[in-house]
C-alpha cells in the first residue's frame, strides 16, 4: 500500500486510469502522488519553493498492474528491461519499519520504490488483477521481527 515512511503523510488510494510521478516526499522517501501542475511565473515558482504545497501519497495495493514510463537507461540495462514496462506493484517483506513496496518486472526482477528516480511517470492499469495474489515475503526477516 503505502510504505512505513509515507504513513505521516497524507494519502488516498490509487484509482485505476490515473497517471501519477515517483514523488520524493518531505521525509526523503519516494512513493507516488498525482502530477503537480507546473507553476506559472516566477511568484509562483518563488512562492512554492519557500511554502511547497502539502502533497499527498498515492497507495497502490499489492497485485495492481501499472505502467511504468520513463525507466533510464542504467535501469533498463541492470533489469533487463525496457523504457516503458507493465509491472505488479508488490510487496517484499512483512517486516515493520523496512521498505516493503516494490515493482515486478514480467523477467520476475523486482526493484522498491526507493530505488526509482524522482518524476517518473506511472499509470495505473487496474488495482486487482481478478487472480489470487501471493506476496513473496522473506520469512527469515518476518521471523525475526517477532
């Protein structure tokens, strides 16, 4: 859904059709949000630089099909995958206060949220895939938390 870190900020779920950008948010993490507006004008640009405006995470729940765009080359060559792929928005682990949420790529290499560049560009296919979904967790860690 939303990672740990995202959890002080406001948030609302996904809507299947909506385009959204890998935000990084004021607490340094990155998760998703809904496209700011480019601002108008230098006042704007000035204004929203000194008070930027209260943006609010978009959680994805696990087994969502997005399209992700923009993915850089380093990327592509280290995944093996291309500029634009479908992915399953998933979770890697159980554990409390670890990033969990992350991408699954059709090749079955998953990278987390945190490892994107700022101001990618996803859209959201549908949020439940109409199949049973088995998150893959490392039960060693979700052991280990107990």
């Amino acid at each position: 859904m939303c990672d740990y870190s995202l959890m002080s900020v406001p948030n609302r779920l996904a809507v299947a059709g909506e385009e959204l950008v890998t935000h990084r948010f004021q607490s340094g993490s990155i998760g998703l949000a809904s496209p700011q507006p480019p601002a108008k004008g230098f006042w704007e640009t000035l204004k929203r630089s000194l008070n930027p405006p209260l943006t609010p995470a978009v959680c994805i729940p696990p087994g969502a099909r997005l399209i992700v765009h923009d993915i850089n080359a380093n990327m592509q060559r280290e995944f093996g995958v291309a500029a634009v792929e479908e992915v399953t928005f998933t979770q890697i682990t159980a554990s409390e206060n670890n990033y969990r949420d992350a991408m699954r790529f059709h090749n079955g290499r998953e990278l987390r949220l945190q490892e994107l560049c700022d101001g990618m560009r996803v859209k959201v296919v549908d949020l439940c895939r109409g199949e049973a979904y088995d998150p893959v967790w490392d039960q060693r860690a979700a052991w280990m938390s107990v």
